[in-house]
C-alpha cells in the first residue's frame, strides 16, 4: 500500500488594495493611500501616476500596466494582473489616477477580483470635482445653488431640466465643447449673465480656469487660447472665485525654477519656491567632498576639543556639515563645543547650528556676509580673551578677506580646508536642453561658483528666462558670463531671493494683463536671442 504525499500547504495570498491617487496634486493624496504604498511588495499603476511610486515605494516591484506599444492595458487584464501577484503572497497596490470610485472604473476591477477569490480593500481620494472646485476657489453648493448635478456631455438630449438657477451643473469632457454647452443653456432659459468655468489641469501647476458668462464665453475662449480636457461648472457659486481663488493667483504659479545648487543645500529654497506656486527643478553644480588630506582638519579638531581656540567661525551650512560628521567619526557631539563662542555667517549657517544643537554666539546684524560678520566681530582684548585663537573651517575655494580681516582685529587664525567643492556632473540632456532653449522660468544663482559651474556643465540660460543673484558678486560673475540680472536680494538669503523673485513676476503679470495678455509667463515668451549683459 503507497502512501500518499502530503498536500502543500496553500500559499497565503497577498493584501490588495485599490487606491485612488486623487486628482492631479500628489500631495492630496491620503494618509492610508501613502501608507498602503509604503507596505506594497508591487504596485500596479496607471500610466499618470507611476511617479508616485518613487516618492512613496521606492523598493516595490513596478509592473506594466501597459503593453508593448505603451498603450494602457484593459482594466480587467491590469486586474487579473493583481490577482497573479497577489497569489505569489505579495502585498499589491492598484494604484489608479482620478477618481476611480466615481466614474467606476474601480468596480471593473474589484469585480475581477471578487470571482478570483481575492480579498481587497478600497483607499478612496479625493474627488475630481471636490479638487477642481478647491483650487480653482469656489463651493460647489451655496444660498441660491442648492443642487449639485454632474452630467456628461453626449448624455444630455435636453438642456432644459438644467436650466434652474439653483442648480450647479458640472458637466464632464466638455472642456473643448463648453461654448456649444453655453449656447444651448441660453436657449433652454438659462441667463445669459450666469457663471461658467472651464478648469483644466486641475489641482496641478499646470491649472488654467476661463471664468466667463454664458453669453462672453466664447470670446473669452478664443482669448485664451487653451485646449485640452478639463471640468465645466455653470452656477451662482462660481462668484465666489473673487474671494476665493488662492491657487492660479500665487505669484509664481506654474514656473519652472531652476534651482543650481549643492543636493544638501536646495531643499528650503525649494521648498520656498513651491509655497509660492512654482516647480524647482534642482540641478547640483556643485559636489561637496572631503579634502584631500585630512590630517589639517584632524589636528584642528583636537584642537578645539583640547582648549587651543576661543571663537570657531562658520562660513557655510558645508562647513557645519563637515565639523559635524569629523565629531562623529571620534564619538563627539555638540557639547564639546561648550566654552566656545561660535560665529555664523548668516541665517542658514545658523539654522544648519541650532540643528546640531549649537547656538551661535554671534550672527551678522546687517549683511549676511564675511565683510558683515567682521563688522560685527570683536578685537582680541589680551584682558579680557583668555586665547587669541580662531579655528575657521572653510571650503578650498573659499576667498581670505575673512581670515585676513579677523588678523587685523588682532586674532591668529587657523584657516583649515575643511571640504572641497568641485564641479558635478552635466545634468540630464533633456534638462541642458531645457536650459538653453528656454524652457525655465526663472533661475536662481546663490554663489558665483552656481553661475560658473551651471555655464560650465549645461550651458547658458535662454534670453527669456528670468535670472535671480543673491548678492553682488553673484549678480557680476552673472554678468561676467553674458547675462542680465533681473533679480538682485536685498540681503543675501534664499528666501528673500525666493520673495523677490515672486514680486518680479507679480510685476510681470499685473503688466500683461494690462496690456491684455494672459501669455505671461517667461518660458512662453521666448525671444529669438541669447541674454545680452546690458
């Protein structure tokens, strides 16, 4: 008699989840969609929603949702996708742009599911009118509307039953047709002098709204120039918008920003340009290293531990970056710096301090610069200063007027290379191309050595685009190198350059619509000739 094998266990399937991206904004996107995301083994996404993945999955398997010609694949075959993975034991995101729950396309595919046997759960996300009506700044719903009616064009044979006033009527794919939807809501009743919006790219910097009247719309299509799908809205509601609107008014809403900086150094003027409507694309010019020989930068940290100095001045977020890590490689932390008197050069040295839990003794109280901290700086006083020595920590390329100012006030200095700066590599073609032939805004120089090394490895900004300089010497090597500067900070720090730039283009925007024209943005005004230096 045979025994029989013992039957393999089943392999336990994989979670599902079918997750909603939301409507154009990565950020709306939800809490529990980012953390389904975040525990995906493999996701399965649509095509307009694949860069989520990086910033929310990075490790997950990415699976074609598409076929060999690039086209997307049917809803069900992407489904039975999910239950192949899913029943290989992986945790799988269906990642879906939109609102899938809405048009239901999310029922396709759940459905597919539900006859495979597969257990899945639903992360909805925000609406696509919810999200269109958010940023493009009115409410759906108010006094006089009192119903929300959604219909699609084709659907419609009579335009009657939506003529009454207290409807607000959202009619979709209509963006290109919304004269001819105007045209036949006059002729059902519907006043001539009632709202209509056309939104397209809603929710995203590419967003562009014509407000207009049932009767002026068309007029004020043929105006603005624009094509493409997008949402229509007719309603009382849409008199909300002169209030309301915060998106489409930002001052920098939709430029491209070149941001030409170290990769540590980007992240808050980055962060700045896009509270203010912009999209910086960061390009490093410049690669922070360590120096070659690193016995200087040893003995000065045994130093500064052992009592030999009574001021470190710190000149750069780099050089705290560098003092920071040598502390770490001996087992140190801030407090060996107690007793110290610690000088920052500016408001972002400082911050880059105050994170390593160090709090500068003495930061500029005019310009943010060498010349404004030696105006500050005390003279050696044998009486009163125990020690006559300061440690400064600079990079290779670093000017002297510091280290030889700080001698005329009567301090010995030990100026220490404490990292190299050198030239990064090219950015991507696409990006040079983009550079040169106008495809940004605005660029935003914060050292000479940004405005060298960016000419250096991609090549001069377009006439067109808009050309920023934190400070003089930024604003002349500009100058040096064939280009205009549009902008000049006030005082050298990012966010004032960041503010200043804003007010640039609020200047530039206010003058083209007085002169008509809703084409005002640098990048769609290229002029035929490379920027001159006047």
């Amino acid at each position: 008699m045979t025994s029989e094998r013992p039957k393999k266990a089943p392999r336990p399937l994989g979670h599902v989840a079918l997750v909603a991206a939301g409507p154009g904004d990565p950020e709306l996107m939800t809490l529990r969609a980012a953390a389904l995301l975040a525990a995906a083994d493999a996701v399965v996404a649509d095509p307009d929603v694949v860069d989520l993945i990086a910033a929310h999955a990075p490790d997950a398997e990415i699976v074609d949702a598409v076929d060999e010609n690039g086209l997307p694949l049917d809803r069900a075959i992407r489904a039975k996708r999910v239950v192949e993975l899913a029943r290989a034991g992986k945790d799988v995101v269906r990642l879906m742009a939109g609102d899938p729950v809405f048009d239901g396309s999310i029922a396709t595919e759940a459905t597919v599911l539900h006859r495979a046997k597969v257990p899945f759960e639903v992360a909805a996300g925000v609406s696509v009118i919810g999200g269109a009506a958010a940023y493009a700044g009115y409410p759906l719903l108010g006094t006089k509307s009192r119903e929300l009616r959604e219909v699609e064009i084709d659907s419609v044979t009579d335009w009657a039953p939506h003529a009454d006033p207290s409807i607000t009527l959202v009619v979709w794919n209509a963006a290109d047709r919304a004269p001819e939807v105007a045209k036949a809501l006059i002729a059902a009743g519907r006043k001539p002098d009632t709202p209509i919006a056309i939104t397209r790219g809603a929710t995203t910097v590419e967003q562009r709204t014509i407000a207009s009247t049932l009767e002026d719309l068309p007029t004020a299509v043929k105006a603005a120039k624009q094509a493409g799908p997008g949402i229509v809205v007719v309603g009382e509601v849409l008199n909300a918008r002169d209030k309301l609107s915060w998106f489409e008014t930002k001052p920098l809403f939709g430029w491209r920003v070149l941001v030409p900086r170290t990769k540590e150094q980007a992240g808050s003027l980055s962060d700045k340009l896009r509270r203010d409507g912009a999209v910086p694309v960061e390009v490093p010019t410049i690669s922070v290293e360590p120096p070659r020989t690193p016995q200087q930068m040893e003995r000065a940290i045994q130093g500064l531990v052992s009592g030999r100095f009574q001021w470190v001045a710190f000149t750069s977020a780099n050089a705290v970056k560098a003092v920071r890590e040598k502390f770490e490689e001996y087992g140190l932390d801030a407090r060996s710096m107690a007793g110290l008197k610690i000088a920052a050069v500016g408001e972002q040295t400082a911050a880059a301090l105050i994170a390593f839990g160090v709090k500068p003794d003495l930061v500029p109280s005019g310009d943010q610069s060498s010349q404004g901290l030696l105006a500050d700086w005390p003279p050696y006083d044998a009486e009163v200063d125990p020690i006559d020595r300061v440690f400064l920590p600079r990079a290779d390329i670093a000017t002297e007027a510091l280290a030889a100012g700080l001698q005329e006030l009567g301090w010995e200095v030990d100026d220490v290379t404490a990292y190299r700066t050198v030239r990064a590599a090219p950015p991507p073609a696409e990006t040079r191309e983009a550079i040169k032939t106008g495809g940004f805004d605005a660029v935003m120089f914060t050292s000479s050595s940004t405005v060298r090394n960016l000419v250096g490895i991609a090549g001069k900004p377009h006439a067109c685009t808009v050309v920023a300089c934190i400070g003089p010497q930024t604003a002349e090597t500009a100058r040096e190198h064939g280009l205009r500067v549009d902008v000049l900070a006030d005082v050298p720090n990012v966010e004032i350059l960041a503010d200043d730039l804003a007010a640039h283009a609020e200047t530039l925007r206010l003058a083209a619509l007085e002169n008509g024209d809703l084409t005002w943005r640098p990048s769609r005004r290229r002029a035929g000739s490379r920027r001159r230096a006047t």
